[in-house]
C-alpha cells in the first residue's frame, strides 16, 4: 500500500471508529494513542468524514460550533488558535422535551450564547464589527458536549476528529437584537438542580463573541465554505462544563438573554473515575 492510501485509510478508519463509539454508545481509546502521527489536518478530514456520511443519510447542516477560545485551554492543548465543529439538525433538541442520557456516553453541559445569523457571512478578513451586522438575534444556548473517547482523555486532534465533541444544543425561546446588548459584557450562570454550580462572563469568549464567529467564517473561507442565513453559531462558552449524569435539572442564564432549562431522564450517578472537567469558553 502507498502512502496515500495508507493515509487515506487512516481516516477512513478513525471515522468509522468513532462513528461505531456514537452509534453503540461504547467509547473508545483516544485515536492519538492508536494512530500518534495523527495532525489536525487529519482530524478535521475525520470530522468531515463523518459529517458527509451523516448528511448523506439525510441529516442536515444547521450550523457550527467554536471551542478553544481561552487562552488557557489553548496553552494545554498547545495550539494558537480554536477549533470548530459542525450543528446537524439531529443535536438541536427541544427545551420542552427531557434529555435523555440513554442516547448519550458521559454528557457534559456548557452554558454560552448562540447567534442566529440573518445574513450570509465569509471571509477572509472579516470583522466582529460584520459579524453582528449579520445577526439576526442571539438568545442563550445549552451545548451538551460528550466525547466518543473513553474518559475524555483528548488531545487536540481527539476532539477535532469527533466534531468538538458535538452531542446537544438546547436554545432559549428569548430571542434579543444583539445591538441591543453589551456582549462582551454579560454575566452567565448554570444550575444543576437548582444549585449555582458555575458562573462567568462573556468577556472570556475571545474577548467578544463576534471575535470568535469571525475567526471561524475566516477560517471556513480557506475552504471556500460560508455561514449561511438562519445559521445557529455557537461561539464558545464562559465558564467549565459539568457533567449531567445524576442530576435531574440544568438551567442556564446568560443576562439579557434570559434563561434555558431542560430535564434530564435516564440520569444514574456514574461511578467510574470522572473525566477532566473541560472549560471551552
């Protein structure tokens, strides 16, 4: 076998792999211990791998989501800039309806704002200035992230290929103008069962949320790729993630956007060693 095929089939099987793991609800060993030479190149082609195979079957694309715009989670995966991944129609889940974690592995819930884009967006050399001349409205979004990799024991590449740990994303029925707001500026909080388990400010979203759907339209641009009208974009959270598994309620608030609630079913404690807790403002 050459080496682009040997290349090729790399990909192909770590897509298949982590397509299995989302299917079967059965994690597996990181990619990048079964496959070190692994690069990012690599895991966004696993990412697409996946992605096309899901349309394909009749799933539709309704966004994208943006993480790693901390600096110090940028720092521990020794990268310089965020990553991204897709929306498919089948994660956006209605806040009316429980979550069912019967569906998932190891979920974990972030709390950040989600824009709605009124206007085509591409770059390259886009501003947050033009990001929200192009939002239709923004409002507050749960993203429940669940990693297909045992543990959560990801690297960079790990995350990338498994679509940034995309699961969930579960939107409030407040929809705000976003000049209406100071966005770099808003105070967030997530409740578990009506504890305040988190806290944050949207500051620590890239210094702007506008700054990171930027980046990631300058990003896509590169591959001749645009946010579209009616886009949702996740730009990233302000505050760590926590696991769902045992409680029963998640609530997030971000002000001025108001607050998104869901239950959660099928909701037993997980007794096994708990994965890092990510932080992917």
């Amino acid at each position: 076998m050459d080496e682009i095929s040997r290349h090729s089939d790399v990909i192909s099987t770590c897509a298949a792999r982590l397509a299995e793991a989302e299917a079967r609800r059965l994690p597996i060993d990181p990619l990048t211990k079964t496959f070190p030479e692994l690069s990012l190149v690599d895991a966004y082609s696993i990412q697409r791998t996946n992605i096309d195979l899901r349309t394909g079957r009749g799933e539709r694309v309704v966004g994208h989501k943006v993480g790693l715009t901390a600096a110090a989670m940028q720092e521990l995966f020794g990268v310089r800039e965020p990553d991204y991944g897709v929306l498919l129609d089948s994660m956006v889940h209605d806040a009316r309806e429980p979550l069912d974690l019967a569906e998932l592995i190891d979920p974990q819930v972030e709390v950040e704002p989600a824009f709605v884009l009124g206007k085509r967006l591409k770059g390259p050399g886009l501003t947050g200035a033009e990001v929200l001349a192009a939002v239709d409205s923004v409002c507050v979004c749960f993203e429940v992230i669940d990693s297909r990799i045992i543990d959560w024991r990801i690297k960079i590449q790990d995350t990338v290929a498994d679509n940034g740990s995309s699961a969930r994303i579960v939107l409030g029925s407040e929809r705000v103008n976003p000049v209406r707001l100071a966005l770099d500026n808003l105070e967030a909080a997530m409740e578990l069962d009506g504890v305040v388990v988190e806290r944050g400010n949207t500051s620590a979203i890239l210094g702007h949320p506008a700054t990171s759907v930027a980046w990631l339209a300058n990003t896509l641009s590169k591959f001749d790729l645009a946010l579209e009208p009616g886009d949702i974009v996740l730009p990233g959270t302000c505050m760590r993630s926590r696991r769902i598994a045992g409680h029963k309620r998640a609530t997030g608030r971000i002000a001025g956007l108001g607050e998104v609630t869901f239950l959660i079913k099928n909701a037993p404690t997980v007794t096994s060693s708990p994965p890092v807790v990510r932080q992917r403002p």
